[in-house]
C-alpha cells in the first residue's frame, strides 16, 4: 500500500470491514480544481431569461458524455408566486421544472427548448399528482436507444413561508427516446404510482425518498436513492432491479439499512449525507461522491460540500477523507462565485481529459447555478 495520508486513512477506516482491501484503499486522493464557466460568478450555465422555467435559478443536476455530447439536465426555478403573497424571495415557493442544455466541450452550454412550461423538457404533474408543485433533481440514464428518467415530485412550497418544508418528495420516473420529449410513467409501486414504497415507522425513508443515481451494474441496476427519516435527516439506501421498473430494497449494514449514514456532529456530514454520484470503476471498486452537511436550518440542510466514499461491492461504503476543508473533495468557493454558499447534486464521471464533475451551487443570496470541476486520474 502508498504510504500516502489518503491511504493511511482508508487503512484505518477499513480495518473493520471485512469487505475492504487494498484494492480500495491504496488510491491517491483526486485533486479536484474549479473551471470558470461563461456564466455569472464562474458558472457554466446562467439564469433563463424572462417567462422561462428557470428565470431564477438552475440545479439539481445531472450530466453526462452521450457520443460526443455532453448533456446537462438540471431542474429549473421560475418566477411564479403560487402563495400569491409575493414574500418569498429566490426559488423559494415557485414551481420547479426539469429542462436540458447541451455541449460540444463541456463548458460552453446551448439550451435545448422542450415543449412544456416555459421550455422545459418536463412539466409539474396535475393538481392530483405527487409532483404538482415541484419536479427536479432528475437522473437520466441513456440504456441503450432508450433514456430513462428519475427524478423528485412534490406537492408542496419550498421554503415559503419561510422555514416551511416540502417534506413529502417522492422519485417519479420518465422515458423519451430522444432525450428532450419525455412521458411520464405513473405506475410505481409507491404512492401516486411513484417509483419506491416508503419506508415503516422509524425507517430511515419512513418521510421521503429522493435524489437519486441508477447504475447498471452487470445484469442488475443498482439505485442510490436518498432517505429522509420522520427527523428530516438525510441518508442513502440501495434498492435493486432487473429491469429498471420494479425495484426491491437492500439493507445496507448502518443503522436503519443505510449503506451510508450521518458523520459525527460537526463534521462535513453531520447533518446529512445524501445526493450520491456513484461510479464503478472497475471489478471490486466503487466510488461515491455525496454532499454532506455540517448544519441543519429549520427548512432541512444547510451550506453543502462535497464527501466522498468507496466500496469493494456497492454495498459496503468507507467514508475516506479527501484534500479540501474538513475532508471534503470539494468545498464551498471562495467569496464573490457562484457556489460561496454551498454545493449540491454531483454528477461525476470520466471523459477523454479524466474525471469531471457537474454540480450546482449556491451564493449568499440564494441563488443556484451549475458549475463544474476536473481532476487528473
């Protein structure tokens, strides 16, 4: 083994696993560096402009090389006040929608308009449905000449009034052959035709479930779905399937059936360790980037950085620290870009120059923008 402060550290975390082995635990840490974008405050991509669904903010991304494409799905925050009392600022309380851009290099971003609300490529459900307020966060997955599409549904304001929390987010699921004109499939095994059932009492996705990264692992599709406890703590859990459709969940060893769990207060994810971006690198290793939090704020987690973990089987994750602050992979930006707030949402994956990493961020006045960030192998 290197005799290198990234292994020494995976070394004494996985001296109580079993699972663990050198084969995780002798990589250097990746040194992950910022790339200014076109967009405001070093962002790649900008506000939408006036009427579109994403006039006030864009996040909750997912991206992804797609031939010689890289495609970026983000969800997207209008301008609308369903309250109708005009007192909350930002994303806070408007509808959200998922749209699409797409690059030639990475870091230059062209719209793709859909034909729903504003341009977005997927509107909110009907009054009925568990996503009428709020669909984002999507997870897209090109299987073969068809995309898949997961992502978050609610029926509730974000934030507004303030402290107000939408806490019953369920994952809904969507299919296009092309990537831009989707349906809507709602015919799940959770509620509203969802996609995952909730958790019992005490279970730690007994409030919601979202969030989510499906990996297509040999014949199987593995989902890292985030778990959110009648707490409002966030968490990840694993379920599994066949065919992508019909999922069953898998126990992970933490507490609850998690496969990875809160950190010690007042670490980089002592309040939430969710948002997973999985990568199976090769037979036995697999790698998790996550947003951790330090903080909760009476609306759910606060702030945001980036933590990261690896496993020999998908199942088994050691938490192993990384350069920037507190351990993190990446961390808030300085003062003045974009992501001085926060970080949320990576998506992470290989390209010809190495490793890439989408994510949105968030500045002190609330509001979010994609970013992105590379490393070496």
């Amino acid at each position: 083994m290197a005799d290198s402060p990234g292994a020494r550290w995976a070394l004494l975390l996985c001296l109580p696993l079993a699972a663990c082995s050198a084969e995780t635990a002798d990589l250097a840490p990746l040194d992950w560096q910022r790339v200014d974008g076109p967009g405001p405050g070093g962002s790649v991509l900008g506000l939408g402009s006036a009427g579109a669904f994403d006039e006030r903010g864009n996040f909750t991304v997912r991206a992804f090389l797609d031939g010689s494409v890289y495609r970026l799905y983000y969800g997207g925050s209008d301008a609308s006040d369903p309250t109708g009392n005009g007192s909350c600022p930002g994303i806070n309380g408007t509808h959200w929608r998922i749209g699409t851009a797409e690059s030639a290099d990475g870091l230059t971003w062209t719209r793709v308009a859909g034909s729903a609300t504003g341009g977005a490529v997927l509107d909110n459900g009907s009054a009925t449905d568990f996503d009428s307020q709020i669909t984002y966060r999507p997870f897209v997955l090109k299987d073969g000449s068809l995309y898949r599409m997961w992502f978050n549904g609610s029926t509730k304001f974000f934030n507004c009034p303030t402290g107000t929390r939408a806490d019953n987010r369920r994952i809904g699921y969507a299919e296009s052959s092309d990537g831009v004109a989707w349906t809507k499939l709602y015919d799940g095994g959770g509620p509203g035709g969802s996609v995952l059932p909730l958790g019992g009492a005490g279970a730690i996705d007994e409030q919601q479930v979202g969030y989510v990264w499906v990996l297509q692992d040999g014949p199987e599709y593995k989902m890292y779905y985030s778990a959110n406890d009648a707490s409002n703590n966030w968490r990840v859990g694993l379920a599994v399937s066949r065919d992508a459709r019909s999922w069953t969940k898998v126990p992970g060893k933490l507490a609850g059936g998690a496969v990875l769990g809160l950190g010690a207060p007042g670490s980089l994810d002592g309040a939430c360790a969710y948002q997973p971006a999985v990568v199976k690198e090769r037979d036995q290793l697999y790698r998790m980037w996550y947003r951790g939090c330090s903080g909760a704020s009476n609306a759910g987690p606060s702030g945001g950085s980036i933590g990261y973990a690896e496993s020999n089987d998908g199942i088994t994750w050691v938490k192993i620290p990384q350069p920037g602050p507190a351990g993190a992979a990446l961390g808030a930006g300085p003062a003045g870009r974009f992501d001085a707030a926060g970080l949320t949402t990576p998506s992470v994956f290989r390209d010809a120059q190495g490793w890439v990493m989408y994510y949105a961020g968030f500045d002190p006045t609330g509001r979010f923008l994609t970013g992105v960030a590379r490393a070496r192998p």
